[in-house]
C-alpha cells in the first residue's frame, strides 16, 4: 500500500532546526525559533548574511498545469535533495500554503511522497504565523479607512470608490459580496464590499517585494486603498498608518528557515497569487538563500507563461540576480491532456496525444531562451507512464536539442533527481547573457505587447474602454514605468482556459487594470479572476483530526 | 520626565526563556520556544507537571471599573513579583491582549510601570498566534457551514436562524452587520451575519475552559451553530468537522510562558470576554501555574460582581480548585468616581466623595466572604492621593475588620507590594470554607436570582417573554444543569451603567439567553452588549511605528 505524504512526513525524523541553520552557515543567535523544527532569521542575521557572495539561482517552473498535476514543488525539493546529495551546498526557498486551499480541496502543499519539507503539518496549518499577520495588516488598513470615514472623513474619500478588500484565509464564497456597515449609524457607513483571500492581498505581493522593514514600510505607504470624491488616489500613507501596519508586519518578514526529509535547509516565506499577483516567495528568503548557499533552487507559481514571466520580469528586478538556469517541469500524462486528452483517458497509452502536446512545453522551452537563460527539462515520472512515451517525450526533446532529465523525487527524494541535478548544474556552468522581456521606460500596451506576443504567442490586444481611459489616467499620474502584472488563467497561453496546447493567433483581452503602487506592478485583468475561492461539497476538513498529544492525521 | 511603559519594558534585559522554565521546575523538553523570550508548554509536559501537588491559588479582582482606572493587572503582576522577592516560588496566570483595542484606544495590555509581563510589544501583538488560531477556527466553521447549506444542506438548517458569527481581532464596526452571500448564486445564500471581535467568540470561551485537547474536541463538537426548519439545534458535531477545528487549536492550547520585569515566571494564555463570556485566562494555564508554582496568582475580568463571580462559580468548576484568598483592587480616584464625582474633578481631594464611593468596595467585599474566602483589600496608590484620603480609606478598611494594604507596584515593582503579598500569604492560611453561590441542579431561573440578589443586591428579575420561552425550551434540551455566565454592564452592580456605588432596590431584566454549550454555560443578557467594539477618532495604531531592525515605538 502507498504511504500517503502525511505518513512519509510523521516517520521521517527531524533534526533540530539549530543544526539544519547551521548546515547553511547561519549562527544560532541569528535565529529566532518557533518550536525545535522551525525559525525565524533575524534582520541582523540577515545583514550579515548580506556580506556574503551569491551562489548560483536555479528557477523551477512547469508547463501550463493541467488537473493531471505537475509536481514542481516536489520537483524543487527533491531537485535541492539532490544537489545536497552530490555534495553541493544547495538551499530552496519556496511559497507558503494558505489555509483555504489546505482544508478545501488541496490538501497540503508542501511538496509530495520524500520530497516535502518538514513539519508538514505545521508549514500547512498556521505556520509561524506569516499568513495572520498579514490578514491582520490586510484588515487593519480596511477598518482604519472605513474609520476615518465614519469619523469625519476629512479625507474627502468617495465610499462607492474604495478598492481595498478585507481578506480571511478560509475559502468562503459567502463572504466574496457583501454590504457591510448596515444596522444604524453607530455602524458605520453602508457600502458594498467583500473579502478576498490573503494569498490575494496586495500585502502578500508588497510583503514578497520587500528588501527590508524600511522599504516594507515605504512600499505599504503607496498602496491606494480607493479615491476621493475628486478622484484623486488615497493611499495607507495619507490615513498615517504604515508605521502601524509595519509593526504588525515584522516578525511575519523575517524568512521562515525549515528541513526537507533529507534534511536540506528550506526557506519557505510568502505566497502571494500567481495572476493577479507575482506568485513567488519572498525576495528577502531568496536573498537569504543566495548568501548562505551554493545553489538555490526556487520556484514561481503556475506555469512559465505566468508564474515563470513575473519571476523573470518582476521578481529579478527587485532581487537584482536573474536565474543562471530554469527548469521547465513536465509530465507525460499533462501533456497529453495538452494534446487533447480528456482527465479519464490519461491511463492509456497514448503516443498521438503526447506528441500533439509537446507543443505547450516547447514554447515554454522557447520562451526561457528568449531571457537568454539555459533550460533543463524535468520530466516528472508517474508510475502510469509507458516506456514507449517516455521514449517518445525523450525522442521529441532531443531533437530539440534541450538538456532533459527524468526524475522519479516523490518516490526516491534525492536520489530520484540526481541526473537533474548533474544537468542542472551543467547548465549553470553555461554562459548566460540574460535581458528583460521589455524595458521599464515602455510604454503600459508595449510591454502588454511583449508578453503576448512574445511569451502567450498570441497575435492582438483589445483594450477595453475602460482599459483605454486607465492607461491615460496612469500615465498622468506617474505609473506607467512600472513592470506589468499579468491576471490570466493559469490553464492556457491564451486567455481561454479551454485552448490547451500551444494556440496561435488570438487575441487577448485587456478589461482592466489595477495600479498596484505598494507591490510596484500595475496588474492586467484579462477575465475575471477569481480572489476568494469556494469550498467543495465534500471539504478535505472533514477528514482531519487530531490526538490528545497534538498528533495531526488526514491532511494529504 | 515619567517613562512610558513601553520605554521601561524595553530598558529592562530580558532572561532567555528557558532559564525562566527552569525557574518554574520546567524541563528544556517539556517547552516549545517562540523566539527566545517566549514559550509553550507541551502537552507531555503538562502531563508531567500534572502529577505534581497543587500549590496555593490567589485570585485578584477589583470594584467596578471606572475610566480613572484601577490597574488589577499590574498589581497581579507586582504581587507575584512580591512573592518572589520574599523568597516563594510564584507564577503569574494572565489574560492575553486583544489587537483590536490595542490599536485602537487601549494601547497595550501587559500590566503598567515596573510590573509588566516581557517582551511586551510581542505580547500586545500577535504574541504566540493563539488568538489567530481562534480567528481562524471560528470562521472556519463559518465558512463550513455556509458551505453546507450552499451545496445542498442536508441537515436542514435554516439560514435565518443561524447564531454563529465570524471574528476578526480587530475594532471594526463597519463589521457589525452585513448582509452576506450577495451578487449571484455562485457566492452561497444571501443572509444576514455580522461580526464579532475575536475574543467574543465562544472557541475563546471554550479554549480557556477545555483541559486538554480531547475535551477541547468534545466541547467544540457540542456548539451549536444555528437551528434546523424545525427549530432543532445543528452542532459543530453535526458539521463532522470538530476534528479539524480542533487541529486548528492545537499549538494555541498549549500554555504561553513569558517573565515579568523581574523575572518572574508568568502564563499568559487566552483572553474572553467578561460579559458575554466568564473572562479568565485558560483553565490549562492556571492548572499548569498551580503546579509549577507554591503561589500563582490570577486575576479574572472586570469586577468582582462580573469577572469575580464568573471565576467563583464558572472556572472554579473545571479547575476544581479554589482560591485561597481572594485581593480585591480599588484606588481613591475609583472610589470618588464611585461616590459622585466627575473624571475632571478626581485631582482635588475629595474625602465626602470617598467616603460615599466606599459602599461599591464594601459590597465587593461581603460578596466574596460569602464565598468563604479570605479577602485582601489593595489599594493601589497613584500619586495623586492625599495623605487625608489615604487616611480615611484605610480607616474605613480598619473598623471593616478586612485586611488591607496599600501597593506602588507601579512605581516600585515587586518592592511595591511587599506588605501585600505578606498579608496575602497570611489570609492563604486561614482556614477556609468554600461554596459555590447555587448549585448546577437549582434550575436558571434560581440560578440567576442567586446572582442578582447575592452579588448584585438587586431586587428583582424580570423575564423577557423570549427569556421565558427560552427557559422552556432549554429545559427541554436538557440545557438546564449549566452555570449561568451573566452579560452585564461592568461599571454597575445594577444593569444601568451609570449607576455607580451600591446601588439597591433595582430590578434586573434578562432579555435573552443563549445557550453555549461548548462553553458549557447559558448567556443571560441583561442588555445589548457590544460584541464588536469601533475606533475612536485618533486610534492608537497612528502613533505606532517599527525601525529597521523590527523595534516598536509608539505602543503604550
């Protein structure tokens, strides 16, 4: 009988977190502990992490995901498994689940089978706390705001124009519209609202940003929380709250130190959305990473059309290091639902819809080089997989002349990465001359442009009216210079969900776009993006307990 | 210029937490560290503990609070400091602080002066986690049920009847009232909610009362939530979600151990509300004091008449434990506030004023020796009091035949409260005869008028019509044999508010009761009672800031 992740974690011993620190160089009095397993690196351990050189950065990233399932976190551990294993000082740094998600339908996240890090439980359930601090920094600049309202509102601030949302990290659809402030005057002002969930809060993106608590308080003054009656922005520095805001940040900004099974230092920290939002972990953790490691391997949310774009684009601005080499996750069964295959069809052999949907993960090869960066292809093996489409990926990825590696981490944690590894590493060794996809000075629909032509492989843009008068408004106020953040499904290059593979010729829709001064990115909604997920009929709650010792079962 | 207190917590050095530990007898394994000043115990380590020999429990509560302030808190925290300075072993078994009025106009919540709990900033913001674990655990239960009825509700609950709100740990009015599940059907089923702040929550009730995590699990499954069509009652059981509910909890359960300015050790877990609930931090933590410690010493919510009574007759119950003398706390300023005076006219001296104001420490008195507790009379200086004041209270105290002692804890610390403890030790070995107010079997309508006429001296009770139905019906439930846990105004005896002294002769008027059976008490209400408190027009949070290196400033 398969062991389920929760059985692999609880009979994987642990050792204490001091030790794992140390294995990364990082003294006992720079870290702060949470429990034996799991720290905090202090802001003077940070800086004196700073004085070091950067070791080299390895960026994880997948094909468009499919419901078959990719695995790049598991990937990305097992990947730093066996680089530790092959006697490299290697570190990973990766996002940190939200709540919702762990008791709807996901269950746990924090890698699979013997590549996880460890105290699953905890990393899945509250953590050290990161996910509340920012909700509660989320929901204090909403009460702050709507109290300064009710008070007087010298502000001038217009109640039908305030585009800050209270956050809970649950997914709880019945909160998504409400009006709130109803009953009597003693309660406010009645206004519509809703909630998003945390992991959409333009704190996590501003808090993933961050260099330092200085610039965390810098960026959280920007952040425009509505406008006035005049139109003019409000931000959290005019309610004279980001010191206050900040304080409720700084535990929650220190990066959050942990072990994988094999016992590899993991920094797990942030976890902002990967469409309406930048999907990588915390700027700071992988600064940390860098200094006290060889190799960091990190990843980006979704696949390399979203999450990989923004690492590229947004995050390696801010971190002032580009990757010196990316791995592109795939899986046999997710490409042939990319060749057109339904979910109840993947168990049979299929070598036609395979190579139809080698088509998602060349582009995404194309893409990567296009940065100037060398690509390392991980297929990820699935028990289900026939000898003759492994011989077919490998067939087509040959002639494509991409490094490749077939990697069995989930069954065999580093030792099932090792030929990654050595290519990985090959790679990095390769001479790289990376450059931007577009220049910050372009324009906001020439940098659109760019990455819809040049990464979706789309052929036009439509800006709605809305779109149009935006871009215009922007522009005066001053924020056009700034990186774009796109907002669309995860599922397909296009902003269809249903066009899987590698569609051509469409046109992208641009319906809106959000000024995200805090995060420093102005997002481009292309649909409707859902911000505050629903639970299912039967919630994976419903299966979770816990002993009288604090011994956690049914969380997959 | 005098120091603010959080200027003298942060001059003061804190000892790392694990010599604290070995202070209170407690083993480096038995402890789970949050940094390197604050702890918890685990739950093997409880069990150790648990087979040692209770020590002697001392219980500090107070007349009814005025806005001149009292500070049963710092003479807490200055008395076990006292003990310590005389050479006992004592602990200190603290409420822990609310966000929401932190930010708001309280500031912090930590004690005051040079009796203070450490580090302070931490404990007056997130702290451990504890109270957004029960954030988080109350809305996931809301999020379940609302999930519920949108996917089909088979239990048949009626969303017009459900009695369970959503939290947030934060002063937030606008949150009062909202109509929820608003836009389409796709966001759940339009219903009117609201929110409560996080301590009214009645997981915060039940937390403090559990004695471990099974009987936590049992008391959650036993909430109920909301009623069915046909008026049936729908638990958490009921959801099949109690387990997960209770994984939730299961770090915040553990006990937090912190030190005083002075190194005296002190568990400071869990805070409700002492109207709506019985207001005494966690029945796990004072248990884990008693045994850790010869003299822990506690404090309970608001007044001896609310927070006193509900300690006596609510958590006494499941500590199985009594006081063994009880200190009530008053000051001058109180007293005159009590005996007619203005807050404005509190600095000239006012002997008239405190001579009337007497009856309202009197009554407190009596109440707490029909108990059969010894009673210690604190009278805690401010530096305003005359010499002539002073005088005629402690006359007063004199042919009262009580003893009495007056404490600078404030200014001095532990050297503040010498003579107190001194005479707190003394009354711990009189001898003693403990009874509970009404036994659980007299039915709710007795139970209440033991209350009113014993503690309150009132007169008489008035049932609403609703109250009456309702005695019926939880008659029926077999909700009967539960203490009753009183929702009144905290600055009265009376259910008005602005009756200050003695007041005597009125009549009490139960509108509504509810019955918490997690909790294992029924709510009588006696009034509205704000669940969701609002900002002023200066909250506190716009005087907070944080530096580079995560030092607070700002937070008083």
């Amino acid at each position: 009988m398969v062991k389920s992740d929760i059985e692999i974690a609880q009979a994987s011993p642990m050792r204490v977190i001091t030790e794992i620190a140390a294995k990364a160089g990082i003294a006992n009095d720079a870290i702060e502990q949470y429990g034996n397993y799991k720290a905090k690196i202090t802001f003077a351990g940070l800086n004196e992490l700073e004085k070091r050189d950067d070791g080299k950065l390895i960026l994880v990233t997948a094909i468009n995901p499919t419901p078959a399932g990719e695995g790049k976190s598991t990937v990305t551990i097992g990947l730093g498994d066996a680089l530790n294993q092959l006697g490299h000082q290697a570190m990973i740094a990766l996002r940190e689940p939200s709540l919702g998600p762990v008791m709807g339908v996901k269950g746990g996240a924090a890698g699979g089978g013997y590549a996880q890090v460890l105290p699953m439980e905890d990393i899945n359930l509250h953590f050290t706390g990161d996910l509340h601090a920012i909700t509660t920094a989320n929901n204090a600049i909403a009460a702050l705001l709507d109290n300064h309202i009710h008070q007087g509102n010298d502000l001038n601030i217009d109640p039908r124009r305030i585009i800050w949302k209270r956050v809970v990290d649950l997914n709880d659809r019945q909160l998504r519209q409400i009006i709130g402030g109803l009953g009597s005057p003693i309660n406010g002002v009645p206004r519509e609202d809703g909630f998003d969930i945390t992991v959409a809060s333009e704190i996590m993106a501003v808090f993933c940003l961050a260099t330092s608590l200085d610039n965390l308080k810098a960026r959280l003054a920007k952040i425009v929380v509505g406008y006035t009656y005049d139109r003019g922005p409000v931000t959290v520095g005019d309610l004279e709250i980001a010191g206050a805001i900040t304080a409720l940040l700084k535990d929650a900004l220190k990066p959050n130190l942990v072990q994988t099974i094999e016992g590899t230092p993991a920094f797990i920290h942030g976890g902002p959305f990967a469409n309406i939002a930048h999907g990588c972990n915390s700027v700071l953790a992988t600064k940390a990473a860098l200094k006290a490691a060889d190799f960091t391997v990190t990843e980006a949310g979704f696949g390399a059309d979203l999450g990989g774009e923004k690492f590229l684009d947004i995050k390696t601005r801010e971190l002032a290091k580009h990757p010196d080499a990316v791995v592109i996750v795939a899986t046999v069964r997710a490409l042939k639902m990319h060749g057109g295959l339904a979910k109840t069809d993947l168990e049979a052999e299929n070598i036609t819809a395979l190579q139809a949907g080698f088509a998602n993960l060349n582009r995404h090869i194309d893409n990567i080089k296009q940065y100037g960066l060398p690509v390392v292809v991980a297929i990820n093996e699935f028990v289900t997989d026939t000898a003759a489409e492994i011989q077919a990926l490998t067939d087509l990825l040959v002639t494509k002349q991409v490094a490749f590696s077939l990697t069995q981490v989930w069954a065999k944690g580093g030792a099932g990465g090792l030929d990654l590894a050595e290519k990985v590493v090959a790679a990095t060794r390769e001479a790289s001359e990376f450059n931007y996809l577009y220049a910050l000075t372009d324009s906001i629909p020439e940098k659109i442009k760019a990455i819809v032509t040049k990464i979706y492989g789309g052929a036009s843009i439509s800006f709605s009216k809305k779109a149009q008068t935006q871009m215009t408004a922007f522009e005066k106020q001053g924020w056009s210079n700034l990186p774009i953040c796109m907002a669309k499904t995860q599922y397909s290059f296009s902003d269809d969900q249903t066009l899987l593979g590698a569609p051509e010729g469409f046109d992208i829709t641009i319906r809106e776009l959000v000024p995200k001064l805090g995060a420093g990115f102005i997002v481009a909604l292309t649909g409707d993006i859902m911000t505050m997920p629903g639970l299912p009929k039967k919630p994976a709650a419903l299966n979770m307990d816990v002993d009288n010792l604090g011994n956690i079962s049914g969380l997959f």
